[in-house]
C-alpha cells in the first residue's frame, strides 16, 4: 500500500473567506494536508480557534496590539506564536512548508507571497492583487526561483485546468465568465441609490466585504483580466469578459481551430481551493454535484460598460502598463473601504478611481520600490478625492 505524504500548508489569511473554506478542504482531508502556518490581522478569536484545532507551527498575528492576546491564549501550546509582517516573511521561508496559500485581501498579500516565491515554494495564490500590481516581478522572481503558482480564483483556476495537456497548442482567446452581481441590469442612475446591504449580497458566491463589492462593481473581474494577462502570457484582445449569471461555466479557452474547452461546476470555491492544493492529482471530494437539469438553460450577456466602468479602466491600465495597475488597485482598495464605511456613493467608487489614475505619477517600468511608493502616492490621491465627495454631500445611501 502506497503511503501518503501529507503536504504541509502555510495560510496567509487564514481567518478571511478563502482562509476558512481552505481549512474545510484541510478538515476534509486530514491524510493528505497538515497546517504549517496560520496567519491574520485582526481576527484574533477566530485565529486562536483555527490554531487550537489544526495546531500548525507558527501562527502569525499581524497586528502587532494584538499579540499578547494571541500569545496568552496559545501559551499552553507548542505553537510559536510571532508578529508582524517580518514574522510572516520568515515564516513562508520556512524549509518545512510545502504549499502557501496566499489569500490575504489587498496588497498587502504583496510581500510575503514575493518572500515564498524567493524561497522556490509552490503558491496557491488567491491574493490577485499580487500579479496586478508586480505581474512583470512576480514572473521573472517565480523563473528564477523555481516557484509554481496555481491560481485559486475560480475563473483562472478553470483556465488552467481547460489548458492541461494543450502545452503546444496556442491559445486565441479566453473568456472570463462573470455572475454579474447584485446589480447586474441596473441602470447607471438607478445604482446611484443602492445600499451597502444590497451591494453585499452577491447572488451566487460566499466572499468576504471587499472582494463582495469589487464583484459588484465588476472591479473584481477588470483586475482578474489583469491577472491573466500575467498568468497565461496574453495580450489585451486575448481576454474577454462575458455574463454569465448561473456562475456554472467558470471560464473558457479558445484555440486558434476555433475549438473551445470550458471547465464547469457550481460555485464553490471549495473546489478550485482544492484542485490547486492536491496538484496534480484530482483528490475525490463529498461536494454536491452539478446536475444538467437542474439548470435547464446557460445564458450569456455581454458587459454594459457604461453601467460598470471600472471593467474598461482595468483594461485602460493593462494597455498602459507600468504602474497604472498599482494606482488602479489602490484607488480601489481606498474607495471600497469608503463606501463600506457610508463615505461616498456607489457610483463614486470609479470615479475615484479614474481620478486617481489621471493624476497619479506614472512609471513605465517600476521596480519594487515604485510599486511600493507608487501604492502609497494613490492611496492618499484616493483618500483625497474620497474628502472631496464626502464636502460636496454626496454619501452612500
């Protein structure tokens, strides 16, 4: 009988979305993965909970006010427990780890992914912002290190997988299949007066407050495109995004015969958590299955641009390069958090955003300082023209 080894997992995030749904798939799997690491910013409870159940090596808790809570409450233990972005540089490092999931939100998944990818790990990455903002750093590091990235994003996930045994066959074009969100048909005025609650309740898919509004924004697909851009080597009018409101086809690849492979499943991100994980081998899971009568009827709507612009300034910042990704992802990252914080309007999340874009510095081939300074420079732009919505009275419903 042939043994098992059991991969050893570090989880950047471990309290977010895609941290918990990853130690379900874990849970479920007890002979094949162990936790090596668990990490997060704020979300201590939850955080001494998943360590007093997986007892990983390493816990690392972000926030360095929080670390004498962590600490007491694991003191029993033989769990080190550490602070600090610097704790979680060394951590991903570590020889022991096998895998490391990256599903910290935002860019601040940034440095500890490039810490892994140095050190030659395999990378499950669901922090896309990593390859938005430093694709050009992220590509060449992960060559020269030896490092394996397997995207977790359901949509690229099911790229890969439509691309497996097709290494000689070039590719024509692909397409990133979107739900469209709660506000999918809404006109652009109508969404003017939409709430915070209404923006957070997607109709398909379990995801944390961020990524929720980013997908009702449809922001959460421009900066997918820009993922796959760096993912699969393609160019702009190699990617095309298109709706699909039953979320069952989760993305497709055409080739230059016209031949068309899409890889289909219901919405779980369970599963493309579990496929990068266990690869290559396709590990037999409990999950419901997908059942063709069920959904009598796939349809498909192209994008209505003018009600989600943030679709076409992604595609604007891929064509110009450089750092107009990074200044995008910022603008974002600051105007989401202001929406969610009752600041500004909906419809106000691109306008920043755009703001940002036309008056930030640009850099056409910036190294990782510039990414960094680059990141700070749009954020108080974003914070700026978000004081300027807020004095001229608009606010969120």
């Amino acid at each position: 009988m042939t043994t098992i080894r059991r991969k050893k997992v570090a989880i950047l995030g471990s309290t977010g979305s895609v941290g918990q749904q990853a130690l379900e798939v874990i849970r479920q799997h007890p002979g094949r993965f162990s936790v090596d690491m668990l990490s997060a910013r704020n979300s201590t409870s939850l955080l001494i909970e998943q360590a007093l159940e997986f007892s990983p090596r390493n816990v690392i808790i972000c926030n360095h006010d929080h670390y004498a809570q962590v600490r007491d409450a694991l003191a029993s233990t033989p769990i080190n427990v550490s602070a600090g972005e610097d704790a979680l540089g060394e951590a991903v490092a570590s020889p022991e780890t096998d895998i490391v999931l990256s599903a910290m939100v935002g860019i601040s998944g940034l440095g500890p992914t490039i810490n892994a990818i140095r050190n030659g790990k395999q990378i499950a990455l669901a922090n896309k912002e990593t390859l938005v903002v430093a694709g050009h750093i992220i590509n060449e590091m992960t060559a020269a290190n030896g490092a394996k990235i397997l995207p977790v994003d359901s949509e690229h996930s099911a790229i890969y997988q439509c691309l497996a045994g097709e290494a000689n066959n070039p590719i024509e074009k692909i397409y990133l299949t979107a739900s469209g969100g709660p506000f999918r048909g809404m006109s652009r005025e109508a969404m003017r007066g939409v709430t915070r609650e209404q923006a957070l309740k997607h109709p398909n898919w379990d995801m944390g407050a961020k990524i929720t509004i980013d997908s009702a924004s449809m922001m959460n697909k421009g900066l997918e495109v820009i993922e796959a851009k760096w993912l699969f080597g393609l160019a702009p009018e190699q990617i095309r995004v298109i709706i699909h409101p039953q979320s069952i086809i989760h993305s497709i690849v055409q080739f230059e015969d016209g031949s068309m492979k899409a890889q289909m499943g219901l919405p779980d991100m369970k599963l493309p958590i579990q496929y990068a994980l266990g690869y290559p081998e396709r590990i037999r899971s409990k999950y419901e299955r997908f059942c063709f009568t069920d959904y009598p009827a796939l349809t498909f709507e192209q994008v209505d641009e003018q009600c989600f612009p943030s679709i076409g300034l992604a595609y604007k910042a891929m064509e110009k390069g450089g750092n107009a990704p990074c200044i995008m992802n910022a603008a974002n990252e600051i105007a989401v958090a202001a929406f969610l914080d009752g600041k500004i309007g909906f419809v106000h999340i691109p306008e920043i955003i755009a703001g940002c874009m036309e008056q930030a510095t640009h850099i056409d081939n910036p190294g990782l300082t510039d990414i960094r300074e680059t990141d700070r420079e749009a954020r108080s732009l974003a914070m700026e023209l978000t004081e300027q919505k807020q004095r001229s009275g608009v606010h969120s419903a």
